[in-house]
C-alpha cells in the first residue's frame, strides 16, 4: 500500500472508530456528522469521500468490526496448525468470535442491533485492505480444503451464523437463559449437527 493509500485508510479508519466510540456513547440519533468529524479530526468534506451519510457509515462500521473479529479469530486458527478439519476449524473460529465479543459488550450492541443477512453480507466481501482477504475469501479457501463437500454453504453459514448469533446475544449481556460458558456446549452440538447436515452423501 502506497503512501497515498495509506493516509486515506488511516483517515476511514479514524472515521469508523469515531462513529463506533460516539453511536455507543451518545447513540445513534444523537450523533451527527459533525460530531463524527470532529471526533476524527477531519474536515466534513473528508467524510464524503467515504461515506454516503450517518447511516452508510454505520453499515461500513458493522462490516468493519465483525470482519476484525473474524480476522483475530482465524489468526488464532492460523496459530494452531493442528486443527485441520473444517468443521473443527469452524468451531474453533466461532468459539474464539464468541470470547471477543464477550469481553466487549459495547461490540455485542452494535452488531446484535443492526444484524441482518445483507450487513453480513458486506461483511463477508469487506477487504480492510489490498493484502488482506475477505471473510468470504477465506471462507471458501478452507471448503476447497475440507474433508467433506457440502450442499448450499452459503445457506449453511448462514444458518449457523443465526444460530450462533441468535442465542448467544442474551447469554453474553444478560447470562440469560444461562451464562455463555454453559450454553457453548449446547451451541457446537447444534453448530455440529448442521455441518453433518449440509454435507454430501457418497454416493453408492
């Protein structure tokens, strides 16, 4: 990345950590685009450049945040070389998802508030930069390596990222209907049985 690119990186970054800092503090409806700026320490017309208005910068800030999330988390898996199954590597990735998000709840609301299949969708294709792959990117690369070929994936990811998402907002704010740590077995039970679901049978 050149010299160019870089600064202009690091001024959209400072734009989303300022909009994430201020929603979480203030709120989204008391939050303005000024306040944004300011924040950042960029001129109004910076923020143009990258967004469309409060609500696109929003939508790129949930994108943003579950794909660090997503990043730390494979780079955990990338440090254990002995995980070499898929549906292992997947647990492993949605346990790992699931800490972080536990030690910051303030990350729990943004995402949990706004999530939808279309806001992860961008999360999935979202690049923080040239050299680093998209969550779907990734995705794919590791079912071109599985063991197992699996029907519809997309629809399959998409069920286990309900599941997991769905059950687990409640038991990392509210320890409700039990605490995280007592509901994750369940969870990779259910998360495991989809995976089995979704692969292709042999044929005879």
């Amino acid at each position: 990345m050149g010299k160019v690119d870089n600064n202009k990186q690091k001024k959209r970054d400072s734009l989303l950590e300022s909009a994430f800092s201020l929603f979480i503090n203030n709120g989204f409806s008391k939050t303005s685009i000024s306040d944004i700026v300011d924040t950042a320490g960029v001129a109004k017309g910076t923020f143009y450049l990258y967004f469309k208005d409060k609500y696109d910068i929003r939508n790129h800030l949930i994108a943003h945040k579950a794909s660090q999330v997503f990043e730390n988390a494979y780079r955990e898996l990338q440090a254990h070389p002995e995980i070499i199954e898929f549906e292992n590597q997947i647990l492993f990735i949605i346990d790992q998802i699931l800490d972080q998000l536990d030690a910051n709840h303030n990350l729990v609301s943004l995402i949990s508030k706004h999530l939808s299949w279309g806001f992860v969708r961008n999360s999935l294709i979202y690049t923080p930069g040239k050299e680093t792959p998209s969550i779907l990117t990734i995705v794919r690369n590791m079912l071109d390596e599985a063991e197992y070929t699996y029907n519809s994936p997309e629809l399959m990811m998409y069920m286990i990222l309900e599941i997991v998402s769905g059950t687990s907002y409640n038991a990392i704010l509210y320890q409700q209907p039990v605490p995280l740590d007592e509901l994750k077995p369940h969870l990779y039970k259910t998360v495991k049985g989809i995976l089995e679901g979704y692969r292709v049978k042999p044929t005879q």
